[in-house]
C-alpha cells in the first residue's frame, strides 16, 4: 500500500521550506550576501533540486530538473534535466551543461561563452507581476490586514466556494480521484504542477509575441482557458483532500465532500490572512493540484496520449 502524505501539515511543509530558504548557509562564491543553496563541486543531486526565495549555485551534477522560485540561479557544473527560474535570473558559467531547457519568468538568461544548452531557451523578464497574480499572492510586500488586502482575500474567498460547487456538482466522481492523487502524491504533484504552470505560461507569452493577430488572440484565449480549467479543479481538489483528512481525524468518519471541500477551503483560507506563509501555502497548493489533474486527466486516469 502506498504511504500517503499528511496532507493537513501541508502549511508546515512549506512554512519549513521558507525558514529552510532564511536560514543560514554556505556563501554564493561570487561574494553574494544572500545566502544560496550550493550544490558543490564533485556533488551529485539524483533528484530535484529546489530553492525557494534564495539562489541556488550549481557548482556540481544534478541529475534531474533545478528549479529556483524568487532567487537566481548559478550554474558551473551539470544539469541533465530543465533550469527553471521564476522571478530571478539564469546565468551560465563557460563551463555549464545544461541537458534540457532554460525557462526564466520575470529575469534574464545570461549564457557565458562556452556554455551548453541542449535545448530551448526563453526568458520573459517582464512576467512577475502576471506570475504572482496567476498565484493569488496580492498580500506579498503589502500589509495582511490592510482593508483592500482583507477585501480581495474575502472576495477571492467567497469565489472559490463557488467553484466547489460547480466543480462538485459537474464532475463528483473524477473530482474524488483527482483529490486521492492529491493525497497519495503531494511532492511528484507539486513539481509536476510547476512544471506545467511554467510551460502554459511560457506557451501563451510566446503567442502573444511572435503570433499574428489572427492566430495569436485564439490560441492565447485556448491556453489561458486550459490553464484556467486545471486550476480551478486541482484546488477543489486539494480543498476536498485537505477537509477530508481533516473531517476524518476530528470526527473519525468520512464527510460528504461538501462538507471536505468547504473545511478545507476554510482552512486554507484562514491561513492566507497570514502574511509569506499563507501566501506560499496557497502557492504550494495551486501547483499541487494542477499537477493532479495534469496526472490524473481531471480524474479520468487516462493517457494524454494514444500509444500506437
């Protein structure tokens, strides 16, 4: 049987990531005050690699994807997976190798000479302010309890439950599976939902920019619903898994999944008055749930794809 994942300490998880990210560590060698997560020479990281509201440098082997939320990154050794950046820049040593793709929202990629990219590169320095309102996360530099923060979070609040029940009342059953995948698999959920977020973003930026009028405004519209669509079902999702659990341990019996979502959304909606932790929780939470319904096809548990 699968071991499942506390969903409700979720908030803690991440909250430790932000103190993880403040604490204390080695210095960035290129004499940067901030404290980085380093990945040193002769290192070798077999799984992914992930700073949150720091810098990362890679001096060493990471073998999968290195991903930096609100930091930079510096790399000297080897990626063999993506490098995906949001709000900081990528810069590359002459003696990076990068295997896959450099993705930068809101900074730049600065690629000395020598350095290998295996595959794409696009940077969109521009793209902050549309990532964090994609992420809700208005409160961020802002006072929590301002009347126009508490306004906005109220009526972002009064919304999502109307989402429960539209999501609840069109799709029960695949909904209650996308919510198990929730469960079952929070982490590979979380990078997916990254992953994905990042590459719709991307997608639509490059439409915006390189498509005629014609063909761009239709396939924008088309990638900003199919992002719009996932979103709103893996949160009801994660509100479902969250209540669940929750309703389960305090009652110790299963809820109607009304009541799981509404508990859930309630409890995440009470952290979001918080300020950095409700802020990264919900952010934590979106790519979660995109992440599965990206996995689960919105609980149909079919292949994206047909193998011939």
């Amino acid at each position: 049987m699968r071991r499942r994942f506390p969903l409700p300490l979720l908030p803690l998880a991440v909250a430790a990531a932000c103190v993880i990210a403040a604490a204390p560590g080695p210095a960035d060698p290129a004499g940067d005050e901030t404290p980085a997560y380093h990945l040193q020479r002769g290192s070798v990281a077999r799984r992914h690699v992930v700073a949150l509201g720091r810098d990362m440098v890679v001096d060493g082997h990471a073998r999968s994807h290195a991903v930096v939320m609100s930091g930079s990154i510096r790399v000297s050794g080897t990626v063999d997976g993506d490098v995906i950046v949001i709000s900081g820049d990528a810069r590359l040593a002459p003696t990076a190798e990068v295997a896959g793709d450099v993705y930068v929202l809101g900074g730049r990629i600065e690629a000395s000479p020598g350095a290998a990219i295996g595959g794409r590169s696009v940077a969109y320095p521009d793209a902050s302010a549309l990532w964090m309102g994609l992420l809700e996360a208005p409160s961020l530099g802002r006072s929590a309890f301002s009347p126009v923060v508490l306004g906005a979070q109220l009526a972002l609040l009064a919304f999502w439950s109307l989402m429960v029940l539209l999501v609840l009342s069109v799709g029960r059953r695949e909904l209650l599976s996308t919510s198990e995948s929730v469960r079952a698999e929070p982490f590979r959920n979380f990078l997916l939902g990254l992953v994905g977020v990042a590459a719709m973003t991307l997608t639509a930026l490059l439409f915006s920019a390189f498509s005629g009028m014609l063909l761009g405004v239709p396939l924008l519209v088309l990638v900003a619903v199919a992002a719009l669509v996932l979103r709103f079902w893996g949160m009801v999702a994660v509100f479902h898994a969250l209540g669940d659990w929750l309703c389960r341990v305090l009652r110790k019996r299963p809820p109607l999944p009304l009541v799981a979502a509404s508990c859930g959304l309630l409890v995440l909606g009470i952290l979001k008055l918080f300020p950095w932790i409700g802020a990264w929780t919900w952010m934590a939470a979106t790519f979660i749930g995109v992440g599965a319904a990206l996995s689960t096809k919105m609980g149909r548990r079919e292949t994206w794809f047909e193998t011939v």
